[in-house]
C-alpha cells in the first residue's frame, strides 16, 4: 500500500513537473519574461532535466522541451500499461 500511494506520488510529481517545463517553454518565448523572477526559477527547475535532450537539433531549432515532455508522457504511459 505504501508503495503504490508513493507510486501515485511520484506520477503526480510528473504530471506538475510536465505543466512547469510547459511554463518554461511559453516563457521562453516572450524576451520580457527572462528577467521575471519567476521565469528565472523555471529555467533553474526545468533546465538541468532538458539539457539531458540539447543534442537533438534540427537546424537552429532545439527540441529538447518537446522530447523532455515526451519522454516523461512515455514514463507516465509505461506505468499505467503494465498494471
């Protein structure tokens, strides 16, 4: 029982995580955001997991939030397929 309210909680976890790094996305693309206070916290939260993701480019473009969502949508998926 303990492992599955913990189990609950770490999707949980996911699910704010996924809206944060959504926020950070959508900040990014406002240059007025990028000296707001929050918009410093968010690139802090969000920045050491996507970086794990920089090296996937396409031309200019970085689509490291795109596969950073969808690696932790592919976690999220795993786990209720195999209950």
């Amino acid at each position: 029982m303990l492992l599955f309210q913990f189990i609950r909680l770490l999707l949980r976890a996911i699910d704010i995580y996924m809206m944060l790094i959504s926020a950070y996305v959508i900040c990014t693309w406002f240059p007025q955001a990028r000296n707001m206070t929050f918009a410093r916290w968010l690139q802090a939260v969000c920045e050491p997991y996507l970086s794990y993701f920089d090296r996937i480019r396409i031309g200019m473009f970085g689509f490291s939030a795109v596969f950073g969502l969808l690696f932790l949508q592919f976690l999220k998926t795993w786990y209720y397929s195999n209950r």
